[in-house]
C-alpha cells in the first residue's frame, strides 16, 4: 500500500502563509508541508506573517495561526 507522500508527494499539514496586500492565491500561497500540526506551527511561528493557515489534508479542517 502506498504511503501519502508517495501517492500525492505532500505529507498531511499543509501551510499558506501570505501578506494581506499581495495574496499570491491557491498552491503559490503554499509554503511547506509537514506530517505533524506541531511542526506545521513552529514553521508559521518562525515564518511570521500578515495570514498563516494550516490545512489537515485528511479532514479538510482548517486552523489560522496568530
């Protein structure tokens, strides 16, 4: 059985982070993915910007990062 990374080539936490005024929109606002939420925040905390999401590829849920 193949694993998530083989099958799609992202791991399961995606993040976007972009700035209010220059939105690039959909997968160029995407900046990395991580397979544990925990690694997913510490990237947004040391990436520090205007909006930081984080997206669970499994539920679809969605969680902004202050």
């Amino acid at each position: 059985m193949a694993t998530r990374e083989e099958e799609t080539g992202y791991r399961k936490f995606i993040v976007f982070i972009y700035e209010q005024y220059y939105p690039g929109g959909g997968l160029s606002d995407m900046k990395g993915d991580f397979a544990t939420f925990e690694e997913a925040k510490a990237f947004c905390e040391k990436n520090r910007s205007d909006y930081m999401e984080i997206l669970d590829r499994d539920s679809w849920e969605t969680w902004e990062v202050k």
